[in-house]
C-alpha cells in the first residue's frame, strides 16, 4: 500500500525533497555539529536555505514525504540517500525507532545478535546518555518534527480548502511526534517554526498540554483554526491511511490513559470518554469475522490488511507499505524478517530472513501458565489451539526451545509469527524482499483496551465486558473477575509485538520494578528490577553538547 496513492501523486514528486534533507538536517545538524560531529560537515552544505531557491514548493510532494517519513529513510528506496545520512540509514527509519525503544527493553521480545552495538544495552535495561540507538530515536524525531514546521510555514495564510485540511493532517503528525517525546524522553525540544534557532525545552506536563490542544484544534473541538480541521473518518479506499478525526480521539484516549505518569494526575475519565468516542465512530469496528480460514485477530497483520475491508475497518491510521514502491528495513519488513529463518515459515518475503527476534519466556507465559503445555510443532495453529487463544501466534518447530537461555541462539525462545505478508485470499508472493502488509499503528482494539482500563481504574464493572470483547474475538475465555494483572497480560496478549509495551508497563509501575521481572531483565536469565531513572530515555550526550536550552534526564 503506497502511501502515495492516497494523494494522487507519483512518487517522482518525493523525488524533489532530496535537497530537503539538507535544509532539515542543518536544523539539527546545527545541534550535533557544536557536539563534535562536524564530519557531517564533510557530505552536507549546513547553511540553512530558503527551499524556494531550490526547487518549487510542492506542498503534495512534502505531504507524500510527511506521510512516507512514518517508515522512510530517505529518497532512494532502503538505502543510498538517507535522510540523516551520519547514522545507518536501515536503523533510522521512525518506526522502527519506536517500535525497538519499546519492545527490545520489554517482557516481549529478545535481539539474538547480541554483538549489535547498543543491542546489549536495550535487552538488559542499561543504556546511558551515549546510546546510539537511543541517539537515533531522539534525532528522527526530530527531523520529522522539522519537516512537518517546513510544510506549515510554507503553507501559513492559504485561504485554500485542501491545503488547510492538509494543514490539519500535518499538525496531527507532528503532535503524533511530540507525543513519543513525552512518552520516552518525558520533555521535548520544542520548536514550531522552520528557522535556524535552536529548540527550547518544554517539560512533560507543559508538552502534554501542547499535544492536547493540537489534536482537540484540529478535531473541531476546541479553538480551531478556520478550516484546518480534519476530516471525520477515513476509511475508503481513497482516504484509507489519512490523519482524520478518530485518529486524533484515539491519540488524546492514550495521552489521557497514561496522565499519571506524564503529568501526575490521572485523568481516567477523560481517556473513557474519548475511547467511547472512537468506539461510536460508524467507520469503523473490530474486525470480527474469519476469512479464508484466517481468524479475525490474522487479517490484521496480513499482507492484504489495506485491501481486505474485514481488516481495513479497524485500522484506525495505518502506516501504509508497499513492496514495491515504499521500501525501508522498518515497519512490516522490520516486523516479520526479524522474526524469521532457520526453520521458520517465510511469512511472504522470501528474500528477508533476518533471525533477530524471538519471544522471551514471559510472552509464553501469557498464553501458557505451564511451559510444559507448549506443544513442539511445526504447525502454529497446534499451539494457537493449545493456548485456546488466535492471538498466540507463536511458533515451536525448526528445531527451537521455549527458552531463551542462549540469548545468542535464534532457536532459543519461540519464533513471533503475528506478522506476515501473506495474503488472507490464499496467495503467497514468490521471491519477495519487502512486504506490502501496512502497519495498523492505531487501531479499534486499542480503545476497548482502554476503555476497559479506564473503567477499571474508576471502579466501574464494564471494565470486564469489554475486556471479554477482544477475548470472544481471539476465542478466548472470558475472564469472570479483573485486577490489575490481569489487565497489563491482555495488554500483551492483544498488543504484543506492535511498539508499545515498555510504555504499558511503565504505567503500572511494572517497568524497572523487581516486583515483576523477565528473562533477561537487569542482564541475568531469571531477571532483576533496574533503577527507576530507566522509565525514561536519556537526553543525548550531542544533543547537550550543542544546544544550552536542554537538560539532562535525572540519573544520567
């Protein structure tokens, strides 16, 4: 799924843009160069230009580049003109920068190549402010922010219809990005024009609010501005994959559920209300029914999900991919290759079997409470029947252990299969690099978990039937009474592999505590709690180096 066919463009427009990641780098490069990487200065003009010197402002191209950016590296496919061209360009697509920030520190999912550098730090909880994974993440944040300030001040004063509900789209995607500020680094270099300025500091709570206002503006709901208002739904095969109102409901109903942590009060009523409000939307629903022999829970991680209108209808905003024509090593190419080889199905791409991920032993365990139970098979629906569950899509066979005590062996720990480029009408392609399965990276199962949580937390009793909903979708059994625990594990159990586990378990105290631990947390196999200053992400050593108007994260 091109995320270029939604905007009627070709995609030699995107094309235009290679002199932008000059213009954008040089916003930050800035930063990084007063940090002692002025080798950059080397393979980039660091001047910052007026782009109409350049070339013609395209606001479609810049939009189709906006839109990309959610998985894109750069401007030549996978590799050769990235957009932040001092780091590995195959790391540094956003993404799968988010997805490794909170899934590789988690209970979930453990990286065989533990030579990687900065892998190590990630599997054990013990990074520091020099991470360059970490440094990454904190920089294509930031170069996406950057983008998103071009596009608006370019198009600032447009009295035209479109461009002012693209405005709406633009705004969304970078309050998307500032969220993921708050929720790693718990502050954000805050910056809403194109200049050379450096950004300023803005803390968790005053960022929170930020965001807050952007998504209630756009969505019509508080202090608009004339015009740049979202559109209410989005899910046709024209509009599919486009910033739209529920998108902006879901993201407040996150903002909301996690309050406490961002900002020290809870705000459960507010993350119920918007959640209600996603689950009222008419466009969309849970996907409910089997297709094909694939279960509902299946079609959602399929090769065909942007087609298949049984799945499309709970993909709320997806990032949208295309084998052909919008390729990185991020996003469903980053979700199934590292899952697969040495024995495992090829899940649609052939040519990508990177044996990396496996699933840690206490992702077993939300499916299995005795690993004895795990059935050895070289057929996954033996062990989705034995779980009694579709969403344990977990896979024994190839010669693999249910442990993962050699944390360097790939066959150690039970492949994770949730992700395939498969089609749900049979078809598999042949000879495949990169899939076309689109990333659902909001969807309806997202409210009613929230929904429940929330109604949990404000001591009402809906909280269990909504829970039992998503339940009766996998074919599980309901549950008959509810506590915390069993509200983080069906966190898991629906979400597991999907980017945002450490960030569930960081809101019920769970994260860094000793009171829950897992193979491999704090670096030994039986697991240990970890200081509590690993809740949040440091601020890069560069990052402080350059910019005076940035602190540093306590503990680092």
């Amino acid at each position: 799924m091109n995320f270029c066919n939604i905007l009627n463009i070709n995609t030699s427009y995107i094309m235009k843009y290679s002199f932008f990641k000059y213009i954008a780098h040089a916003a930050f490069l800035a930063v990084l160069t007063l940090g002692g990487m002025t080798s950059c200065n080397e393979d980039l003009d660091l001047s910052i230009k007026d782009p109409q010197t350049n070339t013609t402002f395209d606001s479609k191209g810049l939009l189709a580049k906006i839109y990309g950016n959610l998985h894109l590296t750069g401007v030549s496919g996978p590799s050769g003109n990235a957009d932040m061209a001092q780091f590995d360009e195959g790391n540094s697509s956003f993404h799968r920068r988010i997805f490794e920030a909170e899934e590789l520190c988690s209970d979930e999912c453990i990286w065989t190549w533990q030579g990687d550098a900065g892998i190590p730090e990630l599997t054990n909880i013990s990074w520091n402010s020099s991470h360059g994974y970490n440094e990454l993440t904190y920089y294509r944040i930031m170069y996406n922010i950057t983008l998103c300030n071009f596009f608006l001040d370019q198009t600032e004063g447009t009295s035209d219809a479109k461009m002012l509900q693209e405005r709406a789209e633009v705004r969304f995607i970078r309050a998307l990005h500032y969220y993921y500020f708050i929720d790693l680094y718990g502050k954000a270099p805050y910056k809403l024009h194109y200049n050379d300025e450096l950004p300023t500091e803005i803390s968790r709570a005053d960022c929170f609010n930020f965001v807050v206002s952007e998504l209630k503006s756009i969505s019509g709901e508080e202090n608009p501005v004339e015009g740049e208002i979202l559109i209410d739904q989005a899910n046709t095969k024209t509009d599919y994959g486009r910033a739209n109102k529920v998108a902006a409901k879901l993201l407040l109903a996150r903002l909301y559920l996690n309050a406490q942590v961002y900002t020290g009060k809870a705000q459960w009523a507010e993350a119920k209300k918007y959640a209600e409000e996603v689950i009222a939307s008419s466009a969309y629903g849970l996907c409910v029914d089997p297709k094909n022999g694939k279960s509902a829970y299946e079609q959602l991680f399929m090769g065909d999900n942007g087609e298949n209108e049984n799945a499309r209808k709970e993909i709320i905003f997806p990032i949208r991919c295309d084998g052909n024509t919008s390729r990185s090593y991020g996003a469903s190419t980053y979700c199934i290759a590292s899952c697969t080889g040495e024995g495992t199905p090829e899940q649609g791409i052939a040519k990508s079997q990177w044996t990396c991920n496996r699933a840690r032993i206490s992702l077993v365990k939300k499916f299995f409470d005795n690993l004895d139970e795990v059935p050895i098979t070289e057929n996954m629906q033996e062990v989705i029947r034995a779980a009694g569950d579709d969403r344990a899509m977990l896979f024994s066979g190839g010669g693999r252990t249910v442990s993962t005590e050699e944390k360097t062996t790939f066959r150690s720990g039970l492949a994770i299969l949730k992700w395939t480029n498969d089609r749900c009408d049979g078809t598999t392609p042949n000879d495949v690099t990169f899939p076309d399965t689109d990333v659902p990276f909001f969807r309806m199962g997202e409210a009613y978990l929230t929904l429940a949580e929330a109604e949990y937390r404000l001591g009402e009793a809906a909280a269990l039937t909504n829970i039992n909903i998503l339940r009766s979708r996998a074919h599980a059994m309901p549950l008959t009474s509810l506590s915390e625990q069993d509200i983080i594990d069906e966190w898991c159990r629906e979400f597991y592999f999907e980017g945002r586990r450490r960030s569930d378990l960081i809101r019920f105290g769970l994260f860094t505590s000793g009171a829950y631990v897992w193979d491999w947390k704090g670096g030994s196999f039986d697991g240990n709690g970890v200081q509590e200053i690993y809740n949040l992400y440091p601020i890069p050593a560069n990052e402080l180096s350059g910019n005076p108007n940035i602190s540093q994260n306590p503990g680092y």
